[in-house]
C-alpha cells in the first residue's frame, strides 16, 4: 500500500534547499555529458527523452526546451519560466510520488531539465490502456494493484503539494507516470508557488489547461484555489476506476 497515503505532510523547504542539485551551462552540446537513450515523448512546449549521465552511470528522463532567438525579448522571459518550473519541482522532490529534480543545464539554444526516474511504464493514460488489453493473469494483477494504490498515492501526492503552498493546475493522466508499480506526478509547468502569499485563489484567464479535467471555476475563468487541483485529481479517479 502507498505510504501515508492521506497524510498531510509538512514541506520540507531546507531539504530541497539543500539538496545536490546543479545548474551547468555549455557552450556547445558536444560537450554534454549524457547519452541519449530513446525518446519518450513530447510535452506542450519540451521534449522529453531518456538519457544516461556519462558522470554517474545513471538512467534519467530529460526535458529539453528549445529557446527563442537570442534577439528575442520574449527569450528571457522564457527562461524565467522555466527556471520557475525547476524551483517548483526542487521543493517538491521529497515525496515520494513525485518526479525528483537532479539537475538542470542550458546550451546555446537550450535548456534542460534532468528528472528521476525515466518512467518504465509511461504515464497513466498509456498504462490504463494497457491494462485493459493484457491478458497474462500475473501482469494483470500487477497492474491492477498499481492502478488500486494509486488512489492513496495521488491523493498523498497532492495534500503534500498543498502544504508547500504549491497548486498544479493540470492535473490529468497524462501528466501522471508509472515506474516500479507506482504513480508520480509530473509536469509542472503551469503550477504556481503561493508561499509568499496569504491566500492561494487566483481569477482571471487560467493560461494552459484541460478541459477535460478542469473545474467548473476554471472553465469559467472564476475564482480558483487549491479545491481545483482536488476536482482535477477527482476526475482522474473516474478514468482509474
């Protein structure tokens, strides 16, 4: 069974403050110091393949994104965003149903994100498909106990990115992976960190999101708050089931 699946752990910001995380820059990406492995996908904005570190003999998911023109003024801003993302995946890489940051790197025309694990069972849209057509009774059972515990997971998963202040925002099966029979979250490109704020509610245009998995207030561009993301993760526990 997943672990304290409904505790609300406290955010432990000084672990993530503290951990061996290292941004490196490259003037030339035959200086890199990965391998690549396979590609796994693409996201809205990256791509995301696996690689192997010629450093520590590790296999990792990256996520690449290509950046603007260097005369861009939209390029800085980009950047920022994605160091954003980093800083909000870094605070919560302690739990253990979310993705781990490791490391981050830009190129000339670049930048990179380096997460643990590469998925090996893809993300939870791809492995619920899978499910329903595997016919070996011991793979079955595998998989069904991964899809019955991921109910704890994700809700565990959840009520930790609330007590670090930190709303997801696109919450779907897509942005959800499987590896080692359990469930991780990922993607947190449209999250937003609210730490420094009094409250969490938001209204106005929501940018990106899903509107297969959004609620009624983002839809309707209302007020929002962290009951969103519990709709968003509601909805994916009638596709689970």
């Amino acid at each position: 069974m997943c672990p304290a699946a409904v505790d609300t752990a406290v955010c432990s910001t000084w672990k993530a403050q503290s951990d061996n995380y290292a941004h490196y820059d490259f003037d030339d990406a035959a200086e890199l110091p990965y391998q690549f492995i396979a590609h796994l996908g693409n996201g809205r904005t990256a791509v995301i393949d696996k690689i192997k570190s010629n450093r520590t003999n590790r296999v990792y998911a990256r996520k690449i994104w290509h950046l603007l023109p260097h005369n861009s003024r939209r390029r800085e801003r980009e950047k920022d965003a994605y160091r954003r993302e980093i800083e909000i995946a870094r605070r919560l890489s302690q739990h253990p149903h979310i993705v781990r940051v490791i490391e981050s790197y830009t190129t000339r025309d670049t930048f990179a994100l380096i997460l643990e694990p590469a998925a090996d069972g893809g993300d939870l849209k791809t492995y619920l498909a899978l499910f329903s057509s595997v016919e070996d009774r011991n793979q079955k059972a595998a998989m069904e106990k991964t899809i019955f515990e991921a109910y704890g997971c994700l809700a565990s998963g959840l009520a930790f990115m609330h007590s670090c202040r930190i709303r997801h925002r696109d919450i779907k099966p897509e942005n959800i992976l499987i590896h080692a029979g359990t469930v991780l979250y990922a993607d947190f490109g449209v999250s937003r960190d609210y730490s420094g704020r009094a409250h969490s509610a938001t209204e106005g245009h929501p940018g990106a999101f899903t509107m297969r998995y959004c609620a009624p207030e983002v839809k309707e561009q209302e007020n929002r708050t962290w009951k969103s993301d519990v709709f968003s993760l509601g909805c994916v526990y009638l596709v689970i089931g």
